[in-house]
C-alpha cells in the first residue's frame, strides 16, 4: 500500500478514493511500491589509486619548512587538512611532531643550565 497526497492541496488521500475531499481534484494514480532490497543496495565505490609522493614533492615541502615561520605556518596547515595529499599531510604532521620534541628538549635544557647558573649564584653569595 503506497500514500497518495493531492497534488493540488497536499491532503493524504484516504486508501480507495478516486478525489479528494478537501478541494475535490481526481486522485492520482497510485505508484507501485518499490521492493524493499532495490530501495537499499549496498552502493559500489571504487579507491583512486592512491601513488605516493614522488622526490620532489617531498623536497618542496622539506625546503619550506626551513624558512622558520614560512615553514612553520604551511606545516601547521597541511596538517589540519589543508592539502588533498594524505602524504603530505602526515608529512606535515611528522614535522610538527619533531619540532615539538625538539623545542621541549631546546627548553628543558635552558631551564637545567638556568637552575645550575641559579645554584651556583647561591652558592657564591652563601661564602
């Protein structure tokens, strides 16, 4: 059993009618019910082929990436999706991985060398 609606006033039309009560146009045609399985077929997708990145186009981006804020902003942008390239995203991503470890390294050393300079100020003004 299908719905049928009026085309003119939009009324749900009662199963059998031949016009509707509302404003009286003839009722449409009923529409033969679509199989349940046609309706809900599992659709076919196919991957482009997925080739890499080739030399130069991991060298573009390692080059940017030494001009400090230059680098630092198209990395920082690829990696948030910037690029259609998923290798050059987690190319990005690496890099970005990197310079947080090495910036928390560069600081943890600083801040060592500070409290050894701290120390030793101490112990000069304690003689």
């Amino acid at each position: 059993m299908s719905l049928v609606f009026c085309p003119q006033c939009g009324l749900l039309l009662p199963a059998g009618s031949t016009a509707c009560p509302r404003c009286g146009r003839p009722a449409p045609a009923p529409v033969p019910a679509v199989p349940h399985a046609a309706v809900h077929a599992a659709p076919h997708y196919t991957r482009a082929p997925d080739h890499g990145l080739r030399l130069g186009d991991y060298l573009g981006p390692l080059l940017l990436f030494c001009i400090p804020l230059a680098g630092l902003l198209a990395a920082m942008i690829w990696a948030c999706g910037g690029t259609a390239s998923a290798h050059r995203r987690k190319l990005a991503q690496a890099y970005l991985i990197q310079q947080v470890i090495f910036w928390a390294v560069v600081l943890a050393l600083a801040v060592f060398y500070m409290l050894g300079l701290y120390m030793q100020l101490l112990q000069f003004w304690a003689l």
